[in-house]
C-alpha cells in the first residue's frame, strides 16, 4: 500500500512550539486546503499557534502540517498522498526512543481531516506506522466530512474545496480545476475504512450550522444562494466515541483557527486540557486511555459565532489605587470665592434648594441622584446663591465642590484641583486626566454625602456631561442661563431681587442701614432729618428699580456711591443728569433670543466707574477684558510689559512695568481699579477677576480703533510673557507649568478672534505674527501634553490669519507641522502626511522667499515631516529616502536629529533591513548619554530591533530601562508612557509572567481610556492584549470578554464589516513609534 502511494514533495511537518526540553505531548495541526493565488500556496496558521499554545500548553510540543499541490488541478489522490507524507513526517520527528510512543493530539480541519484519516489506516495496515495509531489519544475536528451517503456528498466536497482554494466555480464537475476529481471511490473508500479501525481514542466532531456566502455563479450568471457546506449528516462519523456539536459559523470561519473573541476558542482550550488531563490521570492508574473512559466535555457553553455585546468590563488592578489613598474630609472648595458676609435676602431659594438636594430627604428621593437647576440671566446672582448654600450646607455634606462649567478646560482643572485636595492622587505625580478619572471614581464609589456645584454651565453640551459624576449618590446644584435646563432637572429660574431686598442690599453695602431703623435709632446729620430720612429711602428704592434690581448692578452702584461719598439723593441725580440708566430702545447686554428684551441700567452704572478711572487704567481695563477673566496675574502683565518695551513694544504706557521707577505707578493703577469695582482681588492667590458681564459692556463700548489696540495689546503681553523652547529642542517639560497658566487667556484672544470675524455688526479683529505665533506655540504645548483637542481651535484661527497676510510662509508650516503631528498621535496617517506635504511646500517657498537660508533647522522638520507621513501610510521606502535626506539637512547644525533618527530606524525595520537599523542607531545612543525623552525615543527601536534579532532578553532589558526614562521626563500618564507600559506588558505576557502583564497593561489602559476618542485605537489594542493575557493566564471568560469589547472598538474604527482580527491586525490600528 505504502510503495503504490509515494510521498508529496510539497509537504512538510514543522515544529511551532518546542514544549520545553522533555514535552510530553505532541499535538498535530492539519489545514484546510491551501488557497490558489494563482498557484497553490500552504495555508500557514503558524502565529496563531505560537501565540496561543505555547500559553496554554507550555509542556506540549506543537507540529502544523503544511503542504500544497505540484499541479493546477486537484486531484483526491494527491489528497490522500498527503497522508503517507504525514506518517513519514512524524515518525522521523519521533525517531528517538523517548520520543516514539508519546501521546499524539489531532487538530483537522475540512479536508485536513481527509488527510489524517489515510493516515491512521496506513498506520494500521503497515506494521512500521503502528506506533502512530497507538499513541493517538484525540482528535479534534472541524468542518470535516465523514459521511458520503447523503445525496449532494460529491457536490459539497467540491463546493467546500473551490471555497477553500479561493478559485471560481461554476458548474461543479465541469471545473477546469477539478478534472481529476472524479475518484470518487478512493474517497468514499477511505472514510468507510476510517469508520473501521476500531478507533478507541475520543473524538469530537464540529460543523457549521451558518450559510456560507461565497462568490459561486450558477447559470446566466446569477450568484448561488448561501448554504450550510458541511451540514451535520456529511459531518457526522456516528461512532461511540464520538461527540459532535454544531457551532454558530460557516465555512470559512470554521476552516480555520477560531480568534480568541470567539466561544469556540474557549471550547477547544477546555477540550484539550480535558484530553490531556484525562490522559494523565490514565498513565498514573496504568489504565490506558479508551473509548469507554467519560470526558466532561464543555457542552453547556452557548456557541455563538458572533462577538459578544457585553458592555461589562473586568475590574482592573488599577483600582487598588483609589482604595489605598487617604480621603481628607471633611472637604470644602469654593475657589476663588470667597464667603459673601453681605448677602441678602434669597431665602426662599436657597430653602427650596436645600430641600431639593439635601442628603436626608425623604427615603422615596434617595435612589436617585438629586440635581436642582439655578438658572436666569447673568448678573441676577446666581453664583452667589450657590456659593451662599454652599457656606450654609457645611454640616449636611461631607464634601462640597465649586467648579466653574463655563469651559470643559476649567472643569478639567477644578476636578483635577478637588482630587489632588481631596488626597485622592499625589499633588507631585499629579495628571489633570487622571486626577479627573479618580475624582469620577471616587463619586462612583463613595457612601458619603457630597455637594458639587456646577456653575456657569451656560452652554450644558455633552462637554458638560463629561464631567458629570456616574453615580445614583450625592447632590449636584448647576447655574446657568440657559432656562431649559429647570425643565430637564427641576429647579428655578432666579428672578431679580424684590424691590425690599434690593434696597436691603444696597443699604447693607453701602453701610446705611440705620435709615431703615427706628427714628430714635438713626444720627441724621446730611440728610436734613426726618424727611432727609425718607428721601434717601426713596432715592435708595428707585436707584434700585433702575437698576432693574439686578444684584451685579447694584454692587455695582454701591461701590461708585462709597467712592465718591454721594447721597442716594446725588447718585439718583448724576444718574438722571448723565442718562447712564438708559439704553436705546431693543438694546440688550446679551443676544440671547430665549430670554425677554429688557432694559436696565448696569452698562451706565459701569460706564460712570469706568470714566472715573485714569486714562492709563482704563486702557488696562480694556485690555484685561481680553483676557481670561478669572485669574489675572498684574505682576506678570507688568513683568510682560518690560519685555514688550525691551523689544521696542509700547505696553509700557499700558501697564507700570515692573523696574522700580514704575512700582508706585503700578501700585497706584492696581488700587484704583479695585476700588471701582470692575475687578476683584482674591487675597489668597493674589490674583484678579473680572466679571463676565464686565468684560462684554467694557468691549461692547469701545470705538473700534480701540478695540484693535487693546486686542493687540494683549496679544503682545501674553506673546512675550510665554516661554518658547528652542527650535532644536522643542520639548522641555521644565516649561509646561509656566505655558499651562497662560493657556487659559491664548483660548480667551482665540475665542474673541474668533468672534470677531463672524460678527458682521463690528470691524473684525486684525491679527498680528505675534498673535499667530503664539497660537502656534499654544497648539505646540497642547500637543506635547496630549490634549490634542485644544490645538485645532488654536491652529485655525492662527492659519486664517496666515492666509490673509503676506510673509507668514514660516508660520504657516509650523502650523501644518503642528496639526500633522496631532495627526500622528491620534491615529490619522492620511491627514497627517498631507499635512506633513503642506509643511513642506510652505518651508519650500520660504526658502524661494529667502526667508531662511540652508542649513536651517526648519528644512531637517520639513525632510522629517514628509518622511513621518510616508511611514504613517506605510511606504516605508519612500519614508526611508525623505528620513535620509533629513539626516543630510542636518549637516553643519547644532541640533539634535535623534526623533528623525528613532523613525528611520522604525522604518529600516519594517523593511527587515537589521544591519542597517543598527547603523543609525549606535552613533545616536553612544552619541548622547543623558537620560532625556531623545534618549528614550531612540532606544524604543533598539529593542524592537533586538525583538527582530530574536534577542528577547536583551530587549526586554532595553523597553523596561525606556519605560523607567519615559515616566521620568513624561510622567507616568502621558499617552508616549502608556505605550511603553504596553510594550513592557507585551513582554511579560511573552515571558509567561501574566500578573506583571496585567499590571502594566491597566497603566496604559487607565491613560487611554481617559480620553477615550482620541486613543481609540490605542484602547481596542490595549484590551485585546490583555484580553490574550487574561485568557492565557487561565482567565477565559474574562479575556473573552475584554476581548470582544477590543473587536467592538476596531469595528467602530474600520467598519462594521471588518472582520475579527489577530494581535498584528491591532498593531497595524496604532501609529509607528507606538508598535
């Protein structure tokens, strides 16, 4: 039998995983049918086996039968040959003694199975094969047919081999690729033989119960209808010892190995553990293994083809964290405000308040979170009501919170504040994002009662909701003036005061309120008296109804009436005389359409503080109003001013600078514009604030001539306050603290840039290079610190500039460098490399322009640029060709070219050119002995060249010492950290040491999922990695799960038709430098 059946040439037995110096099984893989591109190649399933046995089975050894076909025909005879070679294959593979009657495992699948069938019967009738039948002790298989009574057999086995093969078919037996398929009898002879070896090791059998869609045309054309290949009568052998399920998929899915989100991935890691399991406990008993022996097999688990929906998560290690911090409470927060000890009347606001969201209210209210709504027009009062519950509510909350909602931005930095306070996070390690995310946590979590104040949410979009605590606990109170938000949550819209508290307030403010007491009580010298008692009442009644008895106004007034120590009677007749109180008829402070025309005094009661100021005051004022306007730093305006002046600048006449000439001038300008009120001074912080409102009346009444020089003004302090890292050394953490305070007033000029050129009604702002430079230089530090969100704001109204002034070509291609560099970050090769282009072309006509001149640093980024965008989109030739020319430009500067040098290795990589890596990366390290971020970035390729080289030990070394590099000069939460941690992980799971893994592929994923939109690639391949982990530490459900959620996440990435991918399909999700 053997001498009529020669071997296949085109076949070969490899070993895939060792299992270790003595393995004490062997476990066979045979494919399904190699695919036809256009010549038959073997179907290799050799990462899939590394990835997954060498885990689960560490002791087994591993072998993947691989062959193809010599002709272009299939022929069922060449088939079958395929078995002779199989029992050649492996009896030379077990040709030492030890190694001879070692306990065989069979993996088939579809015509695999055909294959070890012919096998094992040659096996059994040749005397030298023997031992290979004997030492079987299960097979395993899957879309495999072993029944040829039902009628369509002939049909199906050629529909299920044309599938397979990946070739046309029309009319089955008529294929120019089946003409020798017509031995139906060799085939048929086979599976009946099969059926008589007397086989007494356990087998199971699975099918596919899904319709496989396959391109197979019928006549005229039209595509066949979907069926089920290999249905249960054709995948049935109906012995004994057989077990057979059928499982939800077709018949690619089921040719193959399953992926690991897949249930009958699970199935087929239980089996084999049963099977060896059940084997060992035989060879203890000195029993062998046979036909009558019970296997718990796994049947219970649902078998289900598609991922799985489940939103659940595992709990990660991560959140020992929160647990183990130190909780500082009672806690108090209502910064920068301060306790208001005038505040007057609102009574029966803040009772209704209190009993909206006090911690004890009644048992029927406390499943859900309580939410009250404190909404009205700006200046009613609405945040000093809130900060006055607040002092009121020590006692009912165990902690209250006073963030300011106005910009996502400000709430990030509250949330961040309340964490590091709270104690929460070290104040030395602390992250805004992941500060935020244990404060979230910690809402989530906690049992005691806490308030958190919301204030100006004045535009609550789904922004707001960001930060809104996910938990059925606590109290939150939101100000606002959007009146929608009391029908959503319930609560209040503030009207202005009644006319008695009004005067109440003004009287309380101004200190008179003994003209309300008893007349015996009263010293009545100015006001003539009795009646002079009843005028200033009535003057104080009607200044208040002018003032629309809106609380800011009349603050307001009171501080002009201290200041110039007016009667009621004399502020009521200035007013009169000077018609501050009335407004044009329709006019109105805010263009809100949901609110009612009204009119009222305020912009006349800050016009008359205004005017009272000097003229270099006022001109202060109007450029404060420019900026952020909740913490102004004078000292640092007057420190900028110097700067300003030193460059030929003229802010000097704007702000006293800070040399010691100007210090009673700066001094002087300060207490005057405290004491008119338009600003305030928080003691603690030294810093200055200015009311919204302020700032739009101070705006709104400027000439336009003075609207662009304030603007300008600003522009140019906050230009040359901000620290600018050299060009060749563009990354300098040192100077993050210092940009993060200025961040808040470069979004304020942005935003009323912005505005300005949608404003039809005013002369829009003129821009200026400094002002477009310093958004650059914004845009720059947000990308450095990962908040990409912030810079595309920055980086459009810095090009719009651009594009409308001539000279700007530099500007402009640090701007294109700058948003393809989000680009990269953020997963987005094509726009990055078409940004890069732009970036280019502009260096291109700078130069033309002589603008610059070779050798400049701007032509290395251009060079670099293009090459990162050719990387990106993985033309790793031509990224290799700009990378070179980039090294060339670099000639005759002193600069650092170890980034372009990090990315040219990653591409020599890629391209499997080792050597050469090698070359670019040794002078750079051997080159630079400090431990800074260039440093680490050009270690990050020497260890994946290492990873390449097959040295794993020593690039597991060179990872782990840049991981302890990058926490140093990034901090342990910035996304560059994070795919480090991954790396890292990835080795320890390759090293088998899973805790390791999952500890640090958490870190990553806690960076990650703190923004979850821009990492969105970086978290589907963070989870699916620990998904493997999970699962090949024994955790299979939970890995499965986690898993599932990663195929979720890359399918909302790729599109819903993707289908279920391996670890290098994740990897191909992420940018280069994070591989």
């Amino acid at each position: 039998m053997i001498a009529e059946e020669p071997v296949s040439p085109d076949a070969s037995l490899r070993v895939i995983c060792d299992g270790g110096p003595s393995p004490d099984v062997d476990i066979v893989s045979i494919p399904s049918l190699p695919q036809l591109l256009p010549t038959y190649q073997p179907r290799d399933e050799t990462k899939w086996i590394q990835g997954v046995f060498s885990h689960h089975f560490p002791t087994t050894r591993v072998l993947l039968f691989r062959y193809g076909f010599s002709r272009s025909d299939v022929l069922w005879l060449q088939i079958l040959r395929k078995g002779t070679t199989l029992l050649y294959d492996l009896v030379h593979q077990r040709s030492e003694p030890r190694e001879m009657n070692r306990p065989l495992v069979f993996i088939c699948h579809s015509f695999g199975g055909m294959i070890l069938k012919k096998a094992l019967i040659n096996a059994k009738e040749n005397p030298e094969f023997q031992s290979i039948l004997e030492s079987t002790i299960g097979v395993l298989f899957f879309g495999c047919i072993h029944n040829h009574a039902p009628a369509s057999f002939e049909n199906d086995c050629l529909r299920c081999a044309a599938l397979e093969l990946n070739i046309p078919l029309v009319k089955p037996k008529n294929s120019p690729y089946f003409q020798g398929s017509g031995e139906w009898q060799k085939l048929k002879e086979t599976l009946e033989k099969f059926k008589r070896l007397e086989i007494r090791f356990p087998i199971w059998s699975y099918c596919e119960k899904q319709k496989t869609h396959s391109n197979e045309r019928r006549w005229f054309g039209r595509l066949r209808k979907p069926s089920v290949l290999c249905a249960e009568p054709l995948a049935r052998l109906n012995l004994s010892n057989e077990e057979f399920f059928q499982v939800d998929m077709d018949h690619h899915q089921i040719s193959k190995f399953p992926n690991r989100g897949d249930p009958v991935f699970k199935l087929i890691i239980e089996v084999l553990n049963k099977m060896l399991a059940a084997y060992k406990n035989d060879q203890i008993s000195g029993r062998p293994i046979s036909s009558d022996d019970e296997f718990e097999t796994p049947v219970s688990t649902p078998l289900n083809g598609s991922p799985c929906s489940s939103t659940s998560s595992i709990e990660f290690e991560h959140s020992r964290e929160a647990h183990a911090c130190r909780i500082n409470l009672p806690y108090q927060s209502i910064f920068p405000h301060k306790e208001n000890v005038k505040f007057t009347g609102r009574s029966d606001v803040l009772v209704s308040i209190h009993e909206s969201l006090r911690p004890d209210r009644p048992s029927g209210k406390l499943k859900a979170q309580a939410v009250f709504a404190l909404c009205g027009l700006g200046g009613v009062g609405k945040t000093q009501v809130a900060i006055r519950y607040a002092m009121d509510s020590l006692y009912s909350y165990q902690a209250v919170f006073f963030a300011h909602a106005d910009e996502p931005r400000n709430l990030l930095a509250d949330f961040a504040r309340f964490s590091v306070e709270l104690g929460l996070v070290d104040p030395n390690e602390a992250d805004d994002r992941h500060s935020c995310e244990q404060l979230m946590r910690w809402f989530g979590q906690t049992t005691v009662p806490w308030l958190l104040i919301l204030d100006n949410a004045d535009k609550p979009d789904d922004s707001l909701f960001e930060f809104w605590p996910k938990s059925d606990k606590g109290s939150i109170l939101i100000t606002s003036r959007d009146t929608t938000l009391v029908t959503r949550f319930g609560g209040q819209v503030l009207q202005t005061m009644q006319e008695a508290e009004a005067v109440s307030l003004l009287l309380k403010l101004t200190g008179r309120e003994t003209i309300n007491a008893p007349m015996a009580e009263t010293n009545l010298t100015r006001a003539g008296g009795k009646d002079g008692h009843r005028d200033q009442l009535e003057a104080a009644r009607k200044a208040v109804n002018r003032l629309g008895c809106l609380p800011l106004g009349i603050y307001q007034a009171a501080a002009l009436i201290v200041n110039e120590r007016c009667l009621f009677t004399e502020f009521l007749s200035d007013y009169d005389y000077r018609d501050l109180f009335t407004l044009a008829d329709g006019t109105r402070l805010f263009r809100n359409p949901n609110e009612e025309p009204y009119h009222h005094t305020l912009r006349n009661v800050w016009s008359k503080n205004f005017d009272d100021l000097s003229e270099d005051c006022q001109d202060l004022v109007r450029v404060l109003s420019f900026l952020n306007p909740d913490a102004v730093e004078l000292e640092m305006l007057a420190q900028a001013a110097d700067r300003v002046l030193a460059a030929g600048g003229t802010a000097q006449s704007t702000i006293g600078g800070g040399g010691a000439r100007d210090s009673k001038k700066f001094a002087k300008q300060k207490g005057m514009i405290l004491r008119s009120s338009l600003l305030d001074q928080n003691e603690a912080t030294g810093t200055l604030s200015m009311h919204r409102l302020v700032q739009a009346d101070c705006q709104r009444r400027m000439a336009p001539q003075n609207r662009q020089k304030a603007f300008h003004t600003a522009t140019s302090l906050v230009h040359h306050m901000w620290p600018v890292a050299p060009r060749k050394n563009r990354h300098r953490p040192d100077l993050w603290p210092a940009q993060a305070k200025l961040l808040p007033h470069v979004f304020s000029l942005c935003r009323y840039y912005e505005s300005s050129q949608r404003d039809h009604a005013s002369s829009p702002f003129v821009g200026s290079f400094e002002f477009a430079e310093l958004l650059y230089n914004a845009s720059w530090h947000n990308y450095e610190r990962g908040t990409f969100e912030h810079s595309e704001p920055l980086l459009q109204a810095a090009e719009h500039h651009c594009r409308n002034h001539d000279g700007c070509e530099l500007i402009l291609a640090d701007i294109y460098g700058a948003r393809a560099s989000v680009a990269t970050e953020t997963n987005q090769p094509r726009e990055a490399q078409n940004n890069f282009k732009l970036q280019h072309e502009a260096i291109q006509r700078a130069a033309s322009a002589n603008l610059l001149q070779s050798p400049d640093i701007r032509l290395c980024f251009g060079l670099g640029g293009m090459g990162n965008g050719a990387h990106g989109m993985g033309q790793y030739e031509e990224a290799e060709k700009w990378y070179r020319k980039c090294f060339d430009a670099f000639e005759g500067l002193d600069a650092d070219r170890r980034l372009y040098g990090g990315n040219l290795a990653f591409c020599l990589i890629w391209q499997g050119k080792l050597d050469a890596a090698q070359r670019v990366i040794e002078p750079l390290i051997n080159t630079t002995p400090d431990r800074g971020f260039r440093t680490e970035y050009i270690m990050y390729p020497l260890g994946n060249l290492q990873i390449a080289r097959g040295e794993m030990s020593k690039a597991f070394k060179t990872h782990s010492e840049t991981l302890k590099i990058y926490r140093e000069t990034l901090g342990d939460k910035h996304h560059r950290t994070a795919d480090l941690c991954y790396k890292v992980g990835w080795h320890y799971h390759a090293r088998r040491a899973y805790a390791q893994a999952v500890d640090l592929l958490n870190q990553a994923l806690v960076t990650f999922e703190a923004r979850p939109t821009w990492y969105r690639n970086e978290r589907a391949r963070t989870k699916y990695k620990l998904g493997c982990v999970l699962q090949d530490s024994g955790r299979l459900e939970d890995g499965t799960r986690l898993i599932n959620e990663a195929e979720e996440i890359r399918r909302e990435i790729l599109g819903s038709d993707v289908l279920p991918g391996e670890e290098h399909d994740f990897d191909e999700l992420v940018m280069f430098w994070s591989r």
